[in-house]
C-alpha cells in the first residue's frame, strides 16, 4: 500500500491527558498482546480467555478479532497480499488508539507477513508482545471447525493462509504456546505468568 499521506495538511493534535495519566488512573500498565498464528490454532480462543481473566482481576482489556473486524473496518478487504497488508495496518492503527488509550489489546489476527507486524511493533513500541500460537498444519486441519482448509484444499478458497498463501512464522516472539501440546488453561497461565500479571 501507498505509504505517503493523501492529507498533508492535517496535523495530528496533542491532548492534555497522556498515556501515563490514563494508566494512573486506571491502575496497571497496558500492554499489546499480539497473537498470530494459522487459522484453527487457537488464537481467538485464547485471547478471549486471556482477555476474561485481565477483566476478572480489575484490568481494563479488550480483543479485537480478525472476523470481528472483517465485518465493519476492514470489510472492503480480500485476502490478497495486499489486502492483507492493508488489514494489518488499519488494525494497527486503531490498536495503538487503544494502547494509548489505557487499555490493555489483546489482537487476535493471522498477520501472516512478518513485516507487517514489525510494523505494528514499531508503531506500539516496548508495550508490544507477540504471543505465537504454535499449532501444526496438520491438527489446525484436523480441527477445521469452520471448514475453510477443505475449501481451501478444494481450490474454493483463493489465498488461504497455510494452503495457496504463505505464513512467516515469527522467529524471535516473545511467548510461545504450543496449542497441541498445552490445553487452554496452560496456554492462559504462561502468557499471564510471561506478562506479570
């Protein structure tokens, strides 16, 4: 996607209140867990728990599913390369809103493209923490709840993620959790455990 701004004459506004303010107020130091992985691994699942134990303990959160989105925001996308790029990067956008906004975003989408999270990880900073859900091919088609990888293994489905689309793996995430071998409360405790909270 074009980079340079269609609008050069807007000029961001700086509020009164900052970050730090709202964190104050609030009562804990937000973070961005950023959970990628194949479809079928788990990573809706595990945000949404995560996300229910942050509530239970008086932490602010909020999930923003790769569905959810598709369904308004991102709704004019297809999954092409660059559609998929261009989804990641107005999902970042409005997760830092939310980062900035005390609240602690638990982002649940494939971003397949390493580079594409990088970018997010820029733009969100030292707060960001990729949280891998590391499940193979083989049981993410196995568990297929959805039926996209038979579609997709039947030509129905252009540019499924794992099929006819690539997917980088991150390298260096900050948690791994391994959804064949760890069942969801495990996979819950290690990233509260990795977080601190």
């Amino acid at each position: 996607m074009d980079e340079t701004n269609k609008s050069p004459n807007v000029v961001w506004h700086h509020g009164h209140v900052t970050k730090e303010d709202r964190s104050k107020l609030l009562g804990f130091n937000n973070k961005v867990l950023w959970f990628t992985g194949l479809s079928g691994s788990g990573k809706s699942t595990i945000a949404r728990e995560v996300e229910k134990k942050l509530h239970e303990k008086g932490i602010l959160s909020y999930a923003l599913d790769g569905d959810n989105v598709r369904h308004g925001l991102n709704n004019n996308l297809g999954f092409s390369p660059e559609d998929r790029e261009e989804n990641i990067r107005r999902i970042g956008e409005v997760t830092k809103l939310f980062y900035d906004s005390g609240v602690f975003v638990l982002v649940c989408f494939i971003s397949p493209y390493k580079k594409d999270r990088d970018r997010v990880r820029e733009i969100v900073g030292d707060d960001f923490v990729e949280v891998l859900v590391d499940c193979s091919l083989e049981e993410c088609e196995k568990r297929d709840t959805k039926g996209l990888y038979k579609k997709a293994r039947e030509g129905i489905i252009k540019d499924f993620t794992g099929i006819s689309a690539p997917y980088e793996k991150p390298e260096n995430p900050e948690i791994v959790v391994d959804t064949v071998e760890l069942n969801v409360e495990d996979c819950i405790k290690k990233i509260l455990n990795s977080i601190g909270v």
